[in-house]
C-alpha cells in the first residue's frame, strides 16, 4: 500500500472520530444538517490534499 494511501485512511479515521465524540457529546443536534454535510465535504477536501501533497514522488534515473 501506498504511502499516500496510508495518510489518506489514517486521516478519514481521525475525520469520523472527531464527528463520533461530537454526537456523542450531542454537540451535532444543534446544528443544522445542511452544515454538517458541508463540513464533512470540506474536511474530505483538505484530506485529500494534505495526502497528496505528502506524498513521496518517485525519481527514477534514466
């Protein structure tokens, strides 16, 4: 498995336990839906582009 795959699945395990202690919490019930849907797109987005941007290129010598 890949690096960046690694960094992108540890992420999305961090993402969903800190949405799992806020409804434990019950921190989500006061906000609305239609939030709650754009910050799970928003921390997606930054998730990808942190993994990405940690990746390790590949040089080749040719």
């Amino acid at each position: 498995m890949k690096f960046i795959h690694l960094y992108l699945i540890g992420y999305f395990v961090l993402v969903l336990g800190a949405v799992l202690a806020l409804w434990h919490a019950g921190a989500l019930a006061r906000i609305g839906a239609a939030w709650i849907a754009i910050g799970i797109v928003i921390a997606l987005g930054v998730g990808i582009m942190l993994a990405v941007t940690s990746g390790k290129p590949t040089i080749t010598r040719e």
